[in-house]
C-alpha cells in the first residue's frame, strides 16, 4: 500500500481481540458509531514493519455476532496482538476494471506481480499494494455517445483499443437508474482522466473514468439481467479446442462447464496449456489456485513464449493469469478464483468469448476447509466445509452466455482441474464438481503411464452436450455425425471387455470376431483418441480434419473385411494403425497426406476382396 494510500486511510473503529493463525476477532470501539458488515474488508494495523512507518494487513469479515467478527487476513499475521487498531474500509473485496488487464500476472488480490517485484523485491514486504492497472499509460478514447443522449449502467460511453481488442468503457454497473450525458470528450488519456460526466434523475453529477470497480464474491452479470439490460441463453455451439478426444467424444459448449479431475503426473498441465492456446475463444485467463510454486512459475515463464496460433504474436497478449500458490496466504488462495472470475465476466460483457481455467479447485476447496476449521464451523464430509458443494455449484453458475442490450453477445466457459488425493474420484470435492458441471473428462494415471496423450480415460468421462448442441453437430459435422461417435464410444467399451477377458483366457479363449472387435477398438483409441502434443502438425486438429478422421475411421470399423486368423487380423491393424498415425503427422491434404490415404484405401480393397471372394464360395458344410 502506498504512504499516500496509508495517510488517507480512515481512523481506526475497531480492535482485535483475538488471533487464530490467519483468522482474527475484531470487536467495535463504539457499537453506536457504526457497524461491521459480511465480506467488507478490513485493515489489520500490527506494529510497522522494519523500514516502514506503517503496516496495513488487508482482511475479509467472514461472519458477523453483534459488535464481533471473525476476519480472514490476507497476508502473514505475525506480530498481529490483541488491542491492534482496526480500520474498516466500507467496500467489499473489488478488483479494478479498466483497459490494460491483459497480458498482466496478477495474485489473488489483483496485485500486478512484476511490479510488487520492481516495488518490493524478491521478498514481498507485507500491507504492501500495488495498482492493478497502469495510471501513467495513455489511451486513444473513442466516444460512442454524445451529450444528451439517455444512459443506463451497462451502456457503452467508448472504446479503446486494447492490442487487438476494442475495449469498451461502461457506465460503472454500480450506478443505479438512467442517466444523461452532459459532457464528453475524445482524445488520449490515462486511466484516471475524467472522460464523460454523466447527470442522474434528481440533478447529481457523476464524473466517469475508464476504470470502475466490482466486488469479486458478486456476478457482474447478475444485475443487469435483473434489470432486462442483459438475458442469459442456453449454449447452442461447442468450444473447439482441436483436441479430437474432447471435440468429438466428450465436447464442451463455449459457455459451459468441464472438470478435468486426475492424479499428479496424468498430463493436466499440458492438457490445460494445449486447451488454452488452441480453443477458439478471444481471452484466456489462467487462475493457478494454490498449486505448487514450480507449476505456477513454468506458466507464468511458459505463457509469454508460447506463439498464439491465431495471430502468430505471444499468447499472452490475450491471457490474464491470476496466481498464489501452495505457499502463499490461505485466504488470498480462496479469494484468486473470484478475482479472475470477475475479470472472465467483464470481458464477456464487451461480447468477447473468454475461457476461464482454475488449476486446481482442489487447492481452492482446502482453503475454504482451512479457514472453515479455524472459524470451528460443524465440517462436512472429510472436514471440508458442509457449504462446500454449494460454493462449487455458485462458482460454476457464473459461466454461461450473455446477449447484451447493446447488441453483443459474449460467454465465459469455465474449465476445472480437480486433484483428488490419490486419483481418488470420490472425495468431495471432486463429487461436488461433478454435480455441478456437463463434461467430465477424467485423467487416468495408467494411460499417463502407458505414454497415452490425452490420458483421459474414454470409458469413465462423459459429456452431457452433444444432445444440447445436437443442432449445431448436424449442420457441422453431418446428419450422422453422432451416430458415428456413440458407436465408436459402444465399441470402446467393448473392445474394453474383450480384453479383459483375454487377460484371463488369453488370445485362444476368444473367437477371431472378438478379437477383430478388440482390435478396432484399439485403433480408434491409438490414431484418434491419442493426440501428440509436441507435433506441430498432430497437437492441433481442425473440425473439417476431425469430420474428414472420423469418416475413414468409421469406414475401416464397418468395412466387411476377411483375415487368416487372429496373426493375419493382428498383422493388418497394425499396418493401418501405423499408417493412420503417419497421416495424422502429415499436413491435411498434402501430397504426402493423400499418398498415405491411398496406401489405407489399398490396404482395404485387398482385404475386402478377401472377404468377397469368401462370401461367393463359402466353405461346404458337412
């Protein structure tokens, strides 16, 4: 927190009077003076730290019991005794909307870290604050109203550009009722420059800059459909990632909901980075929610050298990544997953499509047990919280499609990885989620093991889209599209039960028609539900590749083919297995690409020969 921040700062109205690790009673000096309110933030003043003339500890009221409360403080509470002064701000938690969000690394606070290093060192000091956006920076303001024109909370006043993006500035979505625009101007300013003032209905003037502010624990969207400004609609269009697994089998709809639960070393922070670079979405915000410190600084030194495959320049140039690790304070862990929430629902209010990732929820629902054990609450299942599929079901709630009533439409699709202890998929938190979302892809560590990528288990995830976009697969993808795919999904689940009967008989205790099948199955797991994620080529499929993949599948799966036995059916899916892998390595529709579709459509025809030549002389029955 800046000295100037610190010396206009409010007298102190309350003490602390008793301490629990992170979590502290605060008592009012004067009950009459004023009161304490659930989810304001509250400034903890221990003795000043070294070097510094005053040390202010951001916290959170949690619950209110008359002139007591319990706060959760956002930073290391040593020193904190009981008698300290206690300021209250008034505000809930809010974090700062404006142009300049993107490309930034936030914590959990919406601290820009890069500065807290310029400003603080290696060593974070506590109290200390940094503005989220950049005051010095100027930006080309386009007006988009003109004096006299009627507003209301929501209306666009202008844009800026913001890289690629046209940024819009809003009337703040705190203001209430309809205004009229008695001045505006046009020009480069800093974020702080009074671009427009704005008179309401009983004659008060409200000067507005390019900057606003939200209380993260509350939708952005929620009052303004409340108020007709904006309407909620279901899906109708899946989120392509180019992940053939996801897309084709288990899709997620851009506005929707997905978890990807799965142990440590099963693939999720690939998976994560392949979603987040190659879905078509406009912003990509990455949450890092209390995993480990390594995870969090390859993200953060990983992103900006990843080249956006949409433009060519840094993928970071359209990615917010909000981030507190393992070791930071428990309830900053908590409050990162609103903060970047609250970022994904502003940028769809400008009609953008934003992706939301949250690495991992698990380490989110620990914070909310830690901190719910040192406030004594009854504990539910495996002492998490008994509120905590509840506070899952919100957090997911806050996806979704917007249409705006200036005309835009945008969404926010939230993805979750879920780390169970032990890839154990019945803990609670990973049950809460799958209570709440519509597609669950789940990671297995034997097919991690195995070299499998994505190492999502195709005979445990599912998806609860595909009827919801059936619409929208049908003009795509084709009439039959799906057809296709649940009989390619039936035959993985029997080539499944096929092998496990092998695993017992062996190959003599089966009939050559269950092995053909157990066979098929393992083709379209290795050529189509394996991805590989360092090709150039391979890590990324087009729908057009993926509707042209699906189509020579299903063609060698029906093709009514003839074999010697179980070596000769053996012997020919591995030919095809090879050769549909090397045609996933080549460029669609290449020459090399059609070379290796005709050496398939070869392979086919001698073996289907075989199969006619064997229907028109059958072999004689004693």
């Amino acid at each position: 927190m800046t000295q100037d921040t610190v010396a206009s700062m409010p007298a102190a109205t309350a003490r602390v009077v008793a301490i629990n690790e992170d979590v502290v009673t605060i008592e009012l000096d004067d009950d009459a003076a004023g009161c304490l309110i659930k989810n304001e933030v509250v400034y903890i003043c221990p003795p000043s730290d070294v070097d510094r003339s005053r040390t202010l500890l951001k916290a959170e009221v949690l619950s209110v019991k008359g002139n007591e409360a319990e706060a959760q403080v956002y930073e290391d509470t040593r020193n904190v005794g009981v008698g300290d002064p206690v300021i209250q701000s008034g505000q809930q938690l809010t974090v700062e909307l404006g142009p300049g969000l993107l490309g930034q690394v936030y914590d959990g606070l919406q601290n820009p870290l890069p500065r807290l290093l310029e400003t603080g060192g290696t060593f974070l000091q506590r109290g200390l604050e940094v503005r989220a956006l950049d005051d010095r920076h100027e930006w080309s303001f386009e007006a988009r109203v003109r004096s006299g024109d009627e507003v209301m909370p929501g209306d666009t006043l202008g844009v800026v550009q913001e890289g690629r993006f046209s940024h819009r500035i809003f009337v703040p979505f705190a203001l209430q009722g309809t205004f009229s625009v008695t001045w505006i101007q046009a020009g480069s300013f800093t974020i702080d420059t009074v671009v427009a003032r704005l008179t309401d209905e009983a004659g008060n003037e409200h000067p507005i800059t390019m900057t606003q502010r939200w209380p993260v624990r509350h939708p952005l969207s929620q009052e303004l459909v409340s108020l007709g400004r904006a309407e909620r609609r279901y899906p109708e269009a899946p989120l392509t990632t180019t992940l053939r697994l996801i897309d084709t089998f288990f899709p997620i709809a851009k506005g929707g909901t997905a978890c990807i639960p799965g142990p440590f070393g099963a693939g999720k922070t690939v998976l994560q980075n392949l979603i987040s670079r190659y879905s078509d979405v406009d912003i990509v915000i990455i949450v890092a929610c209390g995993e480990r410190a390594g995870e969090v600084v390859e993200t953060i030194t990983e992103f900006p050298q990843l080249a956006d495959p949409h433009t060519g320049g840094s993928l970071m140039d359209r990615t917010i990544i909000v981030c507190n690790t393992s070791s930071m304070p428990v309830a900053a862990r908590e409050a990162s997953i609103h903060t970047g929430t609250t970022l994904g629902e502003y940028y769809r209010q400008m009609g953008y499509d934003v992706l939301l990732i949250a690495d991992s929820t698990s380490r989110w629902a620990q914070a909310m047990r830690e901190t719910s054990g040192r406030l004594e609450e009854i504990p539910g299942e495996e002492a998490f919280p008994a509120y905590l599929e509840s506070s899952i079901r919100k957090l997911y709630e806050r996806a979704g499609i917007l249409d705006m009533h200036g005309g835009q439409c945008g969404s926010l699709t939230l993805i979750g990885t879920v780390s169970p202890a032990g890839g154990n998929f019945e803990e609670p938190v990973t049950q809460g989620t799958l209570n709440t979302v519509k597609t669950f892809l789940g990671l297995s560590y034997d097919r991690a093991y195995k070299r499998f990528y994505p190492a999502v288990d195709p005979l445990i995830s599912w998806s609860r889209y595909p009827e919801q976009l059936s619409g929208w697969f049908r003009r795509t993808m084709g009439e039959h599209w799906q057809a296709d795919v649940d009989r390619l999904k039936a035959l993985l689940h029997e080539g499944d039960e096929i092998e496990r009967m092998m695993q017992v008989t062996g190959e003599e205790g089966i009939s050559d028609a269950d092995f053909l099948s157990q066979q098929k199955a393992t083709l379209v797991d290795m050529v189509y539900l394996q991805q590989d994620a360092f090709d150039k080529v391979d890590a990324s499929t087009s729908l057009n590749r993926q509707k042209a993949a699906m189509a020579l599948l299903t063609r060698i799966v029906d093709a009514p083919l003839s074999f010697g036995g179980k070596q000769d059916i053996r012997d020919v899916f591995t030919r095809l297995t090879d050769l549909f892998r090397n045609l996933n390595y080549a460029e669609f529709e290449s020459d090399n690409y059609w070379k290796i579709r005709h050496s398939i459509d070869e392979l086919l025809k001698q073996y289907a020969r075989e199969a006619s030549r064997t229907a028109a002389y059958p072999a004689s029955t004693p």
